[in-house]
C-alpha cells in the first residue's frame, strides 16, 4: 500500500512540484506536527462519515440534525483550513 499516494490523495496536493510533491515539501515546516493540521484531519474524518451517512440514509429522509452537523463541519473545515494556509504558507 502506498502511504505518500494516499495521504496526498487526503491533502489533495497532486499537482506536482519542480522537487517532487507538495506533500515531501511540507514536511520541513512542521505542518505534520501540528495540533491545527490533526483537527484539519478529523474535521474530514467526520465530514465524509456524515457524508456516508446522509447517503445510506437517503437524501430526502435524512434527519435536520444530521444536514445541519454536516454544514457546520464544512464552515469548521473551512475556517480550520483557511488558518493552515495562514500559518503555514506552502
């Protein structure tokens, strides 16, 4: 199993660089270290169990709960992102 392939797939950094990939260049800055990155990682975690969730339930039978716990994940994942690319600016 490639892991480098899989956590790019993650970050979402295919586009390669002159030195290789995004994701080997981003290790020097200690982005991997911290805690911002890891809430990045479970905010995605959740946000796609939401996603598997509202599409074995069914769209229209979903409960409001559940759209409204997803919506607020995608404005945390946003905000959470928006201060990884302030702080670390790859």
């Amino acid at each position: 199993m490639n892991w480098e392939a899989i956590l790019e797939a993650l970050l979402g950094s295919f586009s390669p660089t002159p030195s290789g990939s995004r994701l080997l260049d981003a290790a020097p800055t200690g982005i991997f270290r911290s805690p911002l990155f890891w809430t990045w990682i479970a905010l995605l975690a959740v946000l796609i169990g939401l996603a598997c969730c509202i599409i074995h339930i069914g769209l229209r039978s979903t409960p409001a709960l559940l759209w409204l716990a997803f919506f607020v994940d995608v404005v945390a994942l946003v905000f959470v992102r928006g201060a990884l690319k302030w702080r670390y600016p790859i």
